[in-house]
C-alpha cells in the first residue's frame, strides 16, 4: 500500500487530527504571542473565526492604498455573517489586512514593532505585496465594534483602518 493510502486510513479511524485547523484558505497557525487561540480547528478572535466558503453571504472589496488610506473605511455587517473579502494592495508599499478587537490590535501592533517583516496568511490576517490581490472569508460570531487595519509600522498611524460594527 501507499503511504497516502496509509495516512489516510490512519486520519479516518484516529479522528483526523493531521487535519485540524485547515478552513478554506489553508492551515491556520497561531501567532507566539497568545492574542489567538484554536479551538475546534478554528483561529478565533474577539471577532470570529475564519469562515467557509460555502457559508459566504457577503463579498466585500476592500483597496489598500495609495497614500495610506483604507477603503471602505467602514464596514456594518450582522452577527454571523460570513464575509468574502477581496483585498487589493493598490500602494507601492507592502500592507497587510487584520481583523480584531482594541486589545488583539494593540498587541498585533506591538508584534509588527518587533517583527516588521512577518508575513500573514493565517484566519484574521493576510499580507499584501504591493499589486497584490489576496482573498479571506471569515464569520463575524460576535456582536461589537472592531477594526480592520494595517500594522506595518507607521501604517496604522496613517490612517490605513477601518471601524466594523457586528449587530
């Protein structure tokens, strides 16, 4: 037999715990710092939690750039909407795009002094090279006002954010 074979016989009678933690847009991985945890193979924020595709109900895009602006710089959305975001880098600059609470932006923030040049592809956060179009769905399972916005550092400073409001 394969060793495919064998793996895969081997993720069906042990409950799949090689596949934990995958959603639509790959696996999930936790940032050191604790400001995100797992739990039932989700990266869950204050926010939510990343979203499947098939549960999508909203399409939002979002330009990041020039000049440090954020747009929309508002978003309303229901709680437990799953929102498909089309995120496009429109800058000459590298940006990310981050969904959290005050608290997990602080701390996103402070993880961006220290590390400027980490990257994101992970259920809250995704990094954009200048030109690029990324994609992430996530659920927004919490009602509150929170942010989306770019901690590369001075970018947030700029302007490059926007309020979300879950009702």
């Amino acid at each position: 037999m394969s060793n495919l074979f064998n793996l895969i016989i081997a993720a069906a009678i042990y409950g799949s715990p090689l596949f934990a933690g995958i959603t639509d847009h790959g696996p999930i991985r936790d940032h050191e710092n604790g400001h995100t945890h797992m739990e039932k193979g989700h990266l869950l924020t204050a926010a939510g939690y990343p979203g499947r595709i098939s549960d999508v109900n909203q399409k939002i895009h979002v330009s990041l750039g020039p000049n440090m602006s954020f747009s929309p710089a508002e978003f309303k959305f229901n709680q437990g909407d799953t929102i498909r975001f089309y995120i496009f880098n429109h800058d000459k600059l590298k940006h990310e795009f981050v969904i959290g609470d005050k608290a997990e932006m602080r701390e996103h923030a402070a993880l961006m002094r220290s590390m400027p040049e980490t990257k994101h592809d992970e259920g809250n956060a995704v990094t954009l090279k200048p030109g690029e179009i990324r994609q992430m769905t996530w659920t927004f399972s919490k009602k509150g006002i929170f942010e989306a916005a770019c901690h590369l550092p001075g970018h947030y400073e700029e302007g490059m954010k926007a309020v979300v409001e879950v009702i």
